[in-house]
C-alpha cells in the first residue's frame, strides 16, 4: 500500500506567514499571496484571515488591504475591534485605514528572504 502524502493546506501556510508579523507592523492580503507564491490568490488569503478572528495565534488584524485599508474589520468581534488591537500596538488608524501604511508595511518576500 502507498504511504500516503499529506494535504497542502494553504490556509495554514498563510497562518504561519501571519505569526510571524512584528507587533507595530502590518502587511497585505497580496503581499502574503505573492510569498507563498500564488500572487493572484489574495482573497483566498482573506478568506484565511475570515477564518482565523477567533484564534487568538493568529495576528488577523495585522493584514489588511494593499491600501491599508481594514477591510476586514467586520470580520471580528466588533467592527472596532481590529482598529483597537493596532492602534494598541502603536500604529495609528484614521477613516478605517492605517495612517503611514508604506512605512510600516511589512513585505515577507523581503523581510524572510
């Protein structure tokens, strides 16, 4: 009988990516795509964070839009949520996006390369 393989699991993958974002930094739901090498997969990689708002490993409200946009602020407890937690870990947030976003955006193909 075949061993069998074990099944890719993308969501995983984009966990793992998650974890390791720096508090004060956040990323894209593309910028994470493109690192796991699936550029046009970025919403899977939101339907991933959708998944994940309970799971308290998972930094979800360190991604947001290419924008910088909390796009997925309604995806938590309270849409206010989101905003708090970052605004917590020092990033300031005006009009439901992040204020600065290019200068503490953080890039994985750059920063785990």
């Amino acid at each position: 009988m075949a061993k069998k393989e074990k099944a890719y699991n993308f969501f995983n993958d984009v966990y793992d990516v998650v974890r390791l974002i720096p508090k004060g930094r956040a990323t894209s739901y593309g910028a994470i795509a493109t690192y796991l090498g699936t550029k046009m997969s970025a919403r899977m990689v939101g339907w991933a964070m959708n998944a994940a708002h309970n799971d308290k490993t998972i930094p979800a409200h360190r991604v947001v839009n290419r924008n910088g946009q909390l796009t997925g602020r309604f995806h938590f407890k309270t849409p206010t949520t989101m905003q708090y937690r970052l605004e917590r870990e020092g990033l300031k947030v005006k009009n439901d996006t992040i204020v600065d976003f290019s200068k503490i955006f953080w890039d994985p193909y750059l920063e785990l390369e």
